[in-house]
C-alpha cells in the first residue's frame, strides 16, 4: 500500500491537543487547579468574622481565583501584573528591589525612555495596589456599604497575584528555559508538580494556618516573597538538566485532561523531579495559602474590621423574569398583584 502523506487524524488530534493545552499552561501561572485550591485553602484559615465579611461563601471567591490570568487575553496592561524580571534588571544595572512605583518608574524612563516602563514587570507594586484596593472596597470612601461583588474582585485578585509571587520563575527573565534550552520548565514546577502533590495518594496537610498572628505588610511582605522566590531560581534550572537526562526517554506520557488527550510528565518522573527540587514546591504552596489568608486578614484589618452583609438572594420571580418577555417580566417583577 502507498504511505499516506497526509496523517492520520487521531495524530492530528493528538498534536493539537497538546499545542493547545501547552499554550493554556504557558499562559496561565501556577495552573487553574492550583490558583483555586489555594484560594480555597486560605478561606479555611479564616476568622468566622472575615468569612462573613466576604459573603460567607467561598465559592465566588474561588471561581474568581484565576480571573487575573484570563483577563490577560483581553487587557494588555494585565500581563506585567503577574511577573518581575529581577535577574534582567539587574544585568541592567537597575536595582528595583524595595523601591517604590514612582522612584523605580524614574530609574526605568530615565535607563530608556523609548520602553514601557514596565518592561520588567509590576508585580510587586501591584500587590501594593491590590490591596489597597482590597482595602476601599470594604471601607468606600464615601462611608456607604461595601459593594460585596467588587469586595470579592479585590480579594481575588490580591490572593492570585501574591500567588504568582510565590512562583520562582514568576521572578525571572528566563521564566520559561527559553534562553538556557529548557522550554516547558515554567508549566513542570508551578502545574505539573504541584496537581501531581495536589493528586497524589500522599498529600501531606500544609499545616495549622494562623492567619491572625501572620504579619502581612502590604509595601515589604511582596519583595520579601519575590526574594526568597527568586533564590529559587539557579535550583530550579539545574534541577531541570538532571530531570531532563534521567527522565527523556520515559518521563512523559499521554494522559487525558477533560475531553482532550496530552502529553504530560508521568507520576514517577515528577516523583523524581520532587527529590531533585528538594521538596520544595510543597512548602512553597503551603506558605503561599497563608500569605494569602493573612494578606486578606491584614486588609480587613487596615479596613475597620467591616461587617459581613448578606448576599442578596434571587427571587423565582427575578430568575424566572429573565427568561420572559420584558412586558411579561416587568409586570412580574413590579404588579403589586401578582400572585
Ligand atoms: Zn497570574
């Protein structure tokens, strides 16, 4: 029979499987799984009091988790929010560790004013800001109610960018192995290796999380994350070369995610990698859950310790108005004599 130049098609749907899915982790951080399992986590660290101050419901909280990465598809001031290059900075002669936004603003224009002064990235001034914003949205400025959805925005926000904060590629130029000849390290240390520990039949408690003794401040706790972040970086590169030799023959395999097949790292090749980083994902994941939880306690301290307001609930009338009519709805929702 004459070989087929065209081929096959579950080859096909294999390959863009994984591009697809390879795209989806390199553009997102610590991976979705993992931004709201740490969501969720900090919400069980909680006082009863600031529970109730975000709703007393954890679920919009963590659906929210990751909406800092999907808003990068459709704002392009997002992206440097989530990432400082320290390491590039610093070949630059640039020393933007525990400066604030407008002398490092002025240290960047002046180095050259034709690039964005953000080049490098923001995080750290933006976890400034987040929680600042966390801040008015629980005490408005105008003394009315706290508006509980944008309450909710704020601390979402704030917990997923103190998480990428945690991440040690999130604090690098070379965030991806694309100058050393190490792509996908970026999606192995903060997806794979953590859903691995996140899934493994041997997860280990993070231990007792006392967001009420943590101290969290909002101008020096970021850079002191991003530092110990970025310590980690040379470990993980070198790590990354010895998985590589010992796992490239066997270390990956195609593993069904949803609907769609890719080609992931398997359980025993993260099993090694683990050992090769020292353990160290783990407790980094476990110190991010408190940071998170005493980044939203310190806030609402700062805020006056606001009360918690019930969420509104939809009436049938309201959810049932929004299938009808605007006549039939209105008369619903409005007709004194409605039944
Ligand atoms: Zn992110």
């Amino acid at each position: 029979m004459k070989p087929s130049k065209t081929p096959p098609s579950d080859l096909l749907y294999c390959f863009f499987a994984i591009e697809i899915f390879s795209l989806l982790l390199l553009i997102s951080s610590w991976g979705f799984v993992p931004h709201r399992h740490l969501h969720a986590k900090a919400w069980s660290a909680l006082p009863v009091q600031l529970r109730h101050a975000l709703g007393n419901d954890p679920t919009p909280l963590i659906s929210r988790a990751t909406d800092a990465d999907s808003r990068k598809h459709t704002d392009s001031l997002e992206s440097p929010r989530h990432f400082i290059d320290l390491d590039d900075a610093t070949t630059e002669g640039l020393q933007l560790w525990g400066q604030n936004w407008a002398d490092a603003k002025r240290v960047l224009i002046q180095r050259d004013s034709s690039l964005s002064s953000k080049r490098y990235g923001i995080l750290p001034w933006q976890l400034e800001w987040s929680y600042k914003q966390l801040v008015n949205s629980w005490s408005p400025k105008d003394s009315t109610e706290p508006d509980l959805d944008q309450v909710i925005r704020a601390a979402a926000d704030l917990g997923h960018y103190l998480s990428d904060a945690h991440v040690p590629l999130h604090t690098s130029g070379n965030y991806d192995g694309q100058r050393t000849g190490q792509r996908g390290i970026h999606a192995l240390w903060e997806t794979h290796a953590v859903e691995w520990l996140l899934y493994g039949r041997d997860l280990k408690a993070c231990g007792k999380i006392d967001a009420l003794s943590m101290p969290y401040d909002p101008v020096w706790t970021p850079w002191e994350v991003i530092q110990e972040s970025h310590a980690l970086v040379p470990e993980i590169l070198a790590a990354e070369r010895t998985w590589t030799a010992l796992c490239a023959k066997r270390g990956q395999g195609f593993q069904r995610r949803g609907r769609t097949m890719h080609l992931a790292p398997t359980s025993s090749s993260l099993a090694i990698w683990d050992s090769l980083t020292n353990g160290h994902t783990w407790p980094r994941y476990c110190i991010a859950a408190q940071r998170i939880a005493a980044a939203w306690h310190s806030a609402w301290l700062d805020a006056g310790r606001p009360l918690g307001q019930s969420r509104s609930r939809t009436t049938w009338r309201q959810k049932l108005a929004l299938y009808l009519p605007k006549r039939w709805s209105n008369w619903l929702l409005t007709d004194p004599n409605r039944p």
